[in-house]
C-alpha cells in the first residue's frame, strides 16, 4: 500500500462540510488520492458517516445519533451549517461514502469512530463488511482510538490495513502493534515525542499525524521523517512536500 503525504480529513473538510459527500467530491476534484472519514452507526443499526455523538454541531437539527434511525437523518440537513452553497446537503449513508471514493478511484481511511453507546465489535463487523466488498485491500485503511475495534477488525479480516489511532502515543503501543499487525500509526502531532516516532518507523510502521493545518509549525516533522499528515486543506502546504510515501518509511517523488 503506498500513501500521499496528504489525506484530506473528513472529506476535504475546509472546502466543504465535513464528512459528507460534497466534502468526498471535493477533495477529489482538488487532487487529493485519499481521504479519512467517520464511522459510526444509528440506533437501527444503519452505519453512517459521521463525526459527533450528536447532530447539534453540523446539522440543523438536535440530538444523539445512537437514537436516531435512517428515516430521522434523511430529515437533516448538513450542509447550511457550513455555507448555503450546501443546502440540502444529506448525511451520508456508509455504502454511499463508498460507492463514491471507489467511483471517484480513491483510497479512503475509515475511522471506526467509538461513541457513547456504541458496540466495538458491531461498529467494525459492519464497517469492514461493507468496506471490504466495495475497496480493494490497498484503497483501504481501517482506524480507531478504540483498541477493542481493532482486534475485531483484525479478527475479520487477516490482510486489512490497520491504523493504531492515538492522542499521544503511549510506551505501550508496540504491544498494542504486537496483536493487531498494524500498518501505521496516527498521533496528534501536537504530542509527538520524536522518540516514538523513531520506534515506530524502526518497527516498519508508518507514523502518520493529524490533524496538520499549519504547516509552517509543522515544517520540522518532515525532517524528522513523518510520512504523512491528516489534514483539512491539503492545498495549504508547499509542493516541494508532494511527495509519495511508502509504509516502510521511505520516500519517492511523485
Ligand atoms: O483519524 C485522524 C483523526 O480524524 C482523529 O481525530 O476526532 O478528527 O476523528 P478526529
Ligand atoms: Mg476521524
């Protein structure tokens, strides 16, 4: 599997309204091969993309999603809380989300994301299900803070792509990378030691950040040798950084 330097995060997410369709369309049309997105699912089960434990943020409507069922959603508006340009904007059902990164040729990272009330082991039955008859194995690279998601991902299928998402990454992680076989880890780059990156990219991972909106800031990161970054506007970095990534750390051009 071979990663950009940049994937767009939740969708091209400062062009469009995050982790909606509009925001898959967008990051495509502006270049960018692949894209991370939420996971998670309604209370009748429909898996969803979506970010929050509520719609009250990116919505114009009020409450939780676990009480919610595809019927209420389909009700919401999503995309006037970013600007009228996506008025009527719907909330994307997963098997839409997919249907569209694979038409658009594109390789997507798919966050398993753990909310209150939420069950680890439905949220990545459904999720690798559906992803993994829609995606080939190296357009797609399964994610969650949620370690218990992950060994049922793992569990499912021998050969997916995992990511070990962290805030900071613990001294712990390669146990954490022991069971699950990952091919990357994902750190808040504002609370990246260089010393676990040097450990994780010795271990054959790549160490992916999120989320990177200020390059200049980030700028020393690439020396030190990140791979990649999550980030809302791809565009904002300088070209000379447009560079291919490989899991073993090493680089080619474009
Ligand atoms: O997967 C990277 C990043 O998306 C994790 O944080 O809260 O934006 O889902 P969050
Ligand atoms: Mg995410």
């Amino acid at each position: 599997m071979q990663l950009p330097r940049y994937i767009a995060h939740r969708g091209l997410s400062e062009h469009a309204p995050e982790n909606t369709l509009a925001a898959i369309q967008a990051a495509a049309d502006a270049g960018c091969e692949w894209i991370e997105l939420d996971v998670q699912y309604l209370g009748d089960g429909t898996p969803v993309i979506w970010h929050d434990a509520t719609v009250d943020r990116c919505s114009d409507g009020r409450g939780a999603l676990i009480d919610m069922t595809r019927e209420d959603i389909r009700r919401l508006d999503v995309g006037s809380w970013f600007s009228d340009d996506f008025r009527g904007e719907r909330m994307a059902l997963l098997d839409e989300a997919l249907s569209l990164v694979s038409a658009l040729d594109m390789g997507l990272n798919l966050e398993l994301k753990l909310n209150p009330g939420h069950d680890a082991e439905m949220l990545a039955g459904v999720a690798v299900h559906r992803a993994r008859q829609v995606l080939p194995q190296d357009r797609l690279l399964v994610s969650s803070f949620d370690m218990t998601a992950l060994e049922h991902a793992r569990s499912r299928d021998d050969a997916l792509a995992l990511g070990l998402l962290y805030e900071a990454v613990p001294r712990c992680w390669a146990s954490d990378a022991e069971r699950l076989r990952p091919f990357s880890v994902h750190a808040d780059w504002t609370r990246l030691e260089q010393e676990r990156l040097i450990e994780v990219q010795a271990a054959g991972l790549a160490l992916l950040c999120y989320t990177v909106n200020d390059p200049e800031r980030f700028a020393s990161w690439w020396d030190h040798g990140v791979d990649g970054v999550f980030t809302d506007d791809p565009g904002l970095f300088d070209a000379r950084y447009q560079r291919q990534t490989r899991g073993d750390g090493s680089r080619k051009p474009r």
